[in-house]
C-alpha cells in the first residue's frame, strides 16, 4: 500500500536490470505519476518490467519549474516517484532542489534505495572504504581542477569522482601531480556486459588505461590518500648518523617515544611533534 501525498525516491539500475529491486517496481506501478530525468530513458525500464505508470519530465532545466507543479499533486493527495536515468537520484543527479522544496513545505519524501554507482565501485576497488567522499564531477578546465584538487588534499580518506570519458586521462595526470602515485582505481561501465576495474598505483593504472584501443563508457576514479603517512614518509626519507654507543644504548634501553622524537629531533632537525606523530603512525601500522 502506497501512501498518498508523498514523494518516493526510487533507486534504478545502473545496467543491469536485474537489479532494480522488488520494492522499487512495487513504487513505481503503485504511485500516480512517475518525474523521470529523461522519459524516454525510463520508458524502456517501464516497458520491461509492464509498469504503466505515466511520466513526466524533471531534469536539470526544468527542475524549479516542477516544484509548484508537484506540490500541486501532491497537496490532492497524489503520489509521485522521482527516478533518474540509473542509480540513486540526487546522486549528480537532478533532484535536490526539488527534494528541498518539498521538505520545506512539509509533504513526506521516502527514500527507496538501491543501485548507486559510488558504493558499488568502492566495495569492488580495493581501497579503504571505511573513510571515503564523493566529490561529482572535477572541473572541465585544467586549472581550476588543479585548484579543486589541491583543496581535496587537505582530507585522508578515499576520494570518489565521475569522470567524462574525454576528459578521464587528463583528470588522472592531474591528480597524478597533486596527490601523487597513490592506491588508485577506475571503475567502467559498472554492473553492464564491458564492467572492468583499473587498479594499482595511480601510475599504473593511467597506464592500463592508455593501453587500452580507445575509452568508451562511463567512468568512476577512486584515490586513497592519507596525509599522515605522507607526512611520515617525508620524515623519515633521510639518513641518520648514529655513532656504535648511542645505537647500543637505544637497542640495551629503549626510550619512550617523547624521549625518542626529541632526540631524532636534535639529530635531523624535525620538530618533536613531527617526530612524535611519525613514531605513532609506526607503531600503529
């Protein structure tokens, strides 16, 4: 049974039709009126699964224009599922205004979840998914990704991205010189018949991808990045000159870590903090 006056947010499949689930086409052969992305996209969805629901469009051109026309259906009592060409909606997807919009007056908006094209790459990349963002899609001019990149960089965790097969081998060179050649992986055409996964250093897989006889599809790049370790790497990336008695009197005591951190501190210049913060980093690896 459907409740009147809301508005169902119904995730659809990313290619594999397979998995939209049972609830989702319950919503959307039970609402009144179905405000797709783009009609014809969700007609073919419609058609195979017999659901006759009528459509109308809500995309990113028009989205403002439907909200008055919303709140009218659903002020009547009418129920309305929002859907976008694949996966979750609002997702860089249109709807967020509209989602706003309607909260703000009051009505009930109810997630129906499903596919999503973030979560599905991340569990299959290979990377850290216990801290990760979504970020959309970088900027189309080199220089203002550059700027967006360097911004990001601030945060440890793995960072998510859309990326526009024209612009993909650009985008990856890019973080490439911003956040160096970390723990990467590209995900393409996910869920459908050519789905493949790039994995490997940030290097490696720009190279997988340049071997590749050309990039069709729809992309999604991952990079794991933690700052702690950077910071760690570059402080203990030099040599340290011990003479035989300090070494035999560290390995016969062992200092605690504050009495270690200031005595590599005197010896290479790092601060104690630096040096404190590494040890721990160590220690928990």
């Amino acid at each position: 049974m459907i409740e009147k006056g809301i508005l169902d947010l119904v995730s659809t499949p990313l290619g594999h039709l397979g998995d939209i689930t049972a609830r989702a086409l319950d919503v959307l052969n039970a609402v009144d009126r179905i405000a797709a992305e783009d009609t014809r996209h969700t007609a073919g969805l419609l058609r195979h699964f017999s659901i006759q629901t009528p459509c109308f469009s809500c995309h990113d051109h028009n989205e403002l224009e439907r909200v008055e026309q919303m709140i009218g259906y659903l002020s009547r009592g009418e129920s309305i599922a929002l859907v976008s060409d694949a996966g979750t909606p609002l997702i860089s997807d249109p709807g967020f205004k509209l989602v706003r919009a309607l909260v703000a007056e009051g009505f009930k908006v109810v997630p129906v979840p499903g596919a999503c094209a973030i979560t599905t790459a991340l569990v299959a990349s290979g990377l850290p998914s216990d801290r990760f963002g979504f970020y959309g899609f970088p900027p189309a001019k080199q220089s203002a990704r550059l700027k967006w990149y360097d911004d990001l960089k601030a945060k440890t965790g793995t960072y998510i991205f859309y990326e526009s097969k024209h612009r993909l081998m650009n985008s990856l060179e890019d973080l490439m010189n911003v956040f160096g050649d970390v723990d990467a992986c590209v995900g393409r055409e996910l869920t459908k018949e050519y789905e493949s996964f790039y994995r490997g250093s940030l290097s490696e897989v720009i190279q997988q991808l340049s071997d590749l006889p050309s990039l069709l599809g729809e992309f999604v790049v991952l990079v794991s990045f933690n700052e702690s370790e950077e910071e760690a790497d570059n402080v203990f990336d030099e040599s340290i000159s011990l003479s035989v008695k300090e070494l035999c009197d560290l390995l016969a005591s062992p200092p605690k870590k504050k009495s270690l951190a200031a005595f590599l501190a005197e010896r290479t210049g790092h601060s104690k903090q630096d040096w404190y913060k590494s040890l721990l980093t160590l220690e928990d690896a």
